[in-house]
C-alpha cells in the first residue's frame, strides 16, 4: 500500500469516526433534553395523560370554544413530543384524583368545574369574580390583595400554575390554564410551549404559579402574552377574611 491510500483510507476512517462521534453526542443531548422535558411534564415514555376540557360559556351546548380546542391541540402535541398519550375528557365527568396522571386542564372556573375544584383545594388565594351584574369587575382575578380586571380583546389575563399533590408515590402534576377568556387559555398553552425549558430551569419539578397578560387578542391572537408576576405565594396562601364592620353605639 502506497502512501497515498494509506492516506486515503486513514482519512476515510477519520471522517467515520468523527460522524459516529458526532452522532452518539447528538443523540446524548437530544435524550437527555428528552428526559428533561419528561421530568418536568411528569411524562415518562408511554405514560398516560389527562386533558381536561371545559364547555364554552357563551353556547348553550355542551360545545367546546374553538381557541380551547386550540389549546388541546398545543397540548396534544407536547405530550406526543414526551412519548405519552392522552385522554381527553370534558369537566363533567373527570371524578377522580389527581396525582396519578398528569393533568391538564383548561378553562375558567365557571365553566370547568375541575378547574373550580383544584383552585378550591390548591389555590385558595384566587378567587375570580363570576357575577355579570358587577360591571368592570366582572371576570376580574383577585390574587391576595392584588385585582386584575379584564378589557376583552386589549388586555386580559391568564394563570399558568404547574401543581403537585405533595403525596407519596403521586408525582404526577396538575397544569391549570385558568383565562379571563378561552383565547387566553390558547395563549397560556402556547407560552408553556414556547417557555417550558426556561421555567424547568428556574422551578424545576417544583410548582409554580403564573400570571400573565394576553396583550391586543383582537389583533395579535394568542400569540403576544407577557409574564406580569409570579404570584405562586399569594395564590397558595388562604384569602384573609373581611373584617365584620363596626356598628356605632350613640350614648344617650
């Protein structure tokens, strides 16, 4: 063998062993951010999954809002991405715990149920104002002493929480998409899509609670929705309870 196909043979060998490295690094890091993504969703590989629906509040049916079907679409596309399933059911018939499977669930409390139960349970510092007959507040969020009211397709808010059971052997979490309006359930969904690996990074398996802002839906759609607070503290902790008022006693 001359010392040109020495050459050649060595250069050949060179450039297999560098792709076949190339390869098994590219492989490494794409399981790894795999797994990653997994731990955070509570999704191993073939695990099972919960989407849980709401019905839309304007439609005397039991219909789902097209940007709530949006919303299971994103969702449906992450949990694939993880190497689980799904089953999709609709508020009113999801009796069962939480912790076993992870959840996710979409909507308002007044029209999911589900949603009304977990914030009962687990987010006892939310309440958010259901009664159309009280003017500017209605639909507003109270968050601890804080109000964000809502102005439909200018500035309209979303809680994004990502929640554990806190029991043993129950790891599984429970992400809640709580908007104002559905198209801030879509814009929820969508930022969990886009933000996932940054707040794994910040919260790890962790739970967290997370206010945003859907700026312009009328013309930007789901698309612009900024971080306004993390406000995991004051929605965890109870409401505190309205002084009784005084009542004056006039001495005669």
């Amino acid at each position: 063998m001359n010392d040109d196909v020495r050459n050649i043979v060595l250069g050949v060998v060179a450039a297999g062993l560098s792709a076949a490295l190339g390869w098994l690094a590219r492989t490494y890091l794409w399981k790894r951010k795999l797994r990653r993504k997994q731990a955070f969703f509570g999704l191993p590989d073939n695990s099972e999954s919960l989407l849980v629906v709401n019905r839309d509040a304007g439609s005397p049916d039991l219909a789902v809002h097209r940007y709530d079907v949006f919303a299971l679409l994103e969702l449906s596309a992450l949990i694939k991405d993880c190497g689980a399933h799904a089953e999709v059911i609709t508020q009113d018939v999801a009796r069962q715990g939480f912790g076993e499977r992870t959840e996710f669930c979409v909507g308002g409390p007044s029209s999911n149920r589900r949603m009304a139960a977990h914030m009962h349970a687990m987010l006892p510092g939310v309440r958010v104002n259901n009664d159309p007959e009280s003017g500017p507040d209605w639909l507003a969020f109270q968050i601890g002493s804080e109000r964000y009211r809502v102005e439909k397709g200018v500035s309209e808010h979303v809680l994004l929480a990502r929640l554990t059971a806190g029991q043993p052997g129950l790891s599984r979490p429970v992400f809640l998409f709580c908007g104002q309006t559905a198209i801030t359930n879509q814009a929820a969904t969508r930022y969990l899509a886009r933000n996932h690996e940054r707040l794994a990074r910040k919260y790890g398996n962790n739970g967290f609670v997370l206010l945003l802002k859907v700026v312009n839906s009328q013309a930007y759609g789901p698309d612009v929705a900024e971080l306004v607070a993390d406000v995991t503290r004051a929605a965890q902790a109870p409401l505190p309870t309205p002084a009784a008022p005084r009542n004056s006693h006039r001495s005669s």
